[in-house]
C-alpha cells in the first residue's frame, strides 16, 4: 500500500519541521541523544553509522506511521539510524497490538 502525503509535505511541512529541530536529528528512543546535524559528517565515533553513507540526511517522519497526520507533535526530524529504530519500534508495538502471546489461547 502505497504512502500518501500532503500536496504540501516537501514545500512547507518538511523545511518546518527540519527548521524546529535546527536541522539536526531529534533523536529516537534508542539513540535520545542524537543530534547528527543534516549533511555534516558522521561521527566517526559511532559505531552506528554505515560507512556506505559518508554524510547524513535527514527525513521527517510520522511517528504514527501516517504521514497525513501532519500535526508537529507527529512528526520527527530523523537522521537513518534513528528512523530505522523508531519505526523498528512502531511495528514492534503494532505486533504486539495484533497477535496473541505464545501459549495464550485465542478465542475469537
């Protein structure tokens, strides 16, 4: 199923959101300290980052997983490795949401 976005997500929702957070990752819960700044180096340090991507780019993603939710409260500015963990974390928890536990019995 194909994602849908605003008329307006690359002209005025993103260069927003990207502007709120100083150009600058806002971190995930996995890296909440993340502040890998748009199209600087990567820290070398890291042992996160993939030497394929010299450079970061930053997405504005839906924390929701909609990106018709446009509300600012919804949307993160994410460099890969933090994007690649919130929505690790999102599908987690719609798992959880939908299947039963190991050895719980489903009745319905």
């Amino acid at each position: 199923m194909p994602r849908r976005y605003p008329a307006n997500w690359q002209s005025e929702i993103v260069p927003a959101i990207l502007a709120r957070a100083h150009f600058c990752c806002e971190g995930s819960f996995a890296h909440p300290a993340c502040r890998a700044a748009q199209h600087l180096p990567r820290p070398l340090s890291d042992p996160g980052w993939s030497p394929h991507e010299p450079v970061v780019h930053l997405t504005v993603v839906a924390l929701d997983g909609v990106p018709m939710h446009t509300d600012p409260a919804n949307l993160k500015a994410l460099c890969p490795r933090c994007r690649t963990s919130t929505e690790a974390q999102r599908r987690a928890e719609m798992r959880r949401g939908r299947q039963p536990r190991a050895r719980q019995l489903c009745l319905f």
